[in-house]
C-alpha cells in the first residue's frame, strides 16, 4: 500500500517547520504545521529523539506514529507537518497515538 503522504527528509525543510509553522502540544506528541497551497500532496516527517529511549523503542515510536499519518492523512493536501514524538510516547499504545494525532490535526 502506498503512503498517503510524501516524506520530509531535508533537514531546511524540518528547520523551516519548527521556526514557521504553528504548533499543537499533545502528552505524547508535538504537530507543527505549515500551509503549503501549491502542493497536491502532504509532506511530513517524523522526528523522534533519543529521550524517548534507545533506537528499537525509537524505530517502533516511529513506526507507530507513521502508521497513524498513513490512516489520518487519506484526503489531505497542501500541507507540510513535523511529528515530534515526545518521551511519554514511548509507553504509548497505538490508539493514544493516533488519538493525539487525530486531536492536533483537527484543531488547527
């Protein structure tokens, strides 16, 4: 199945992010967003540091949080968002996560 989203990888676009877009705090979870009205596509990225524990926690963090965008992110465009997993999100289960996602995506 392919991602409903395209990736951030540069690190300009990530810095550009935390710096312009508006951001959402959640426990497990920050979302910044950043209006981009000529893309047909979202782009985000995910960024989860090493206080949130050692990389097999990491990587499923991760994972976690990808796997929610892919459900939420289904009919969206023009958007740019950073995903930045917070230390409580690492004895989250997925429903937390995808629940805190879903809460900062709507309130913006």
């Amino acid at each position: 199945m392919a991602r409903s989203y395209a990736a951030l990888k540069r690190r300009g676009d990530f810095s550009a992010l935390r710096r312009r877009g508006s951001v959402k705090s959640y426990p497990t979870l920050f979302l910044y967003r950043l209006p981009a009205p000529g893309e047909p596509v979202v782009r985000a990225g995910i960024t989860v540091d090493t206080r949130v524990g050692k990389a097999v926690v990491r990587n499923t963090v991760r994972r976690r949080i990808a796997a929610a965008l892919q459900e939420l992110l289904l009919a969206r465009a023009g958007e740019r968002l950073l995903v930045v997993a917070r230390p409580a999100a690492a004895g989250a289960k997925f429903q937390r996560l995808r629940s805190d996602l879903r809460s900062a995506l709507e309130a913006a």
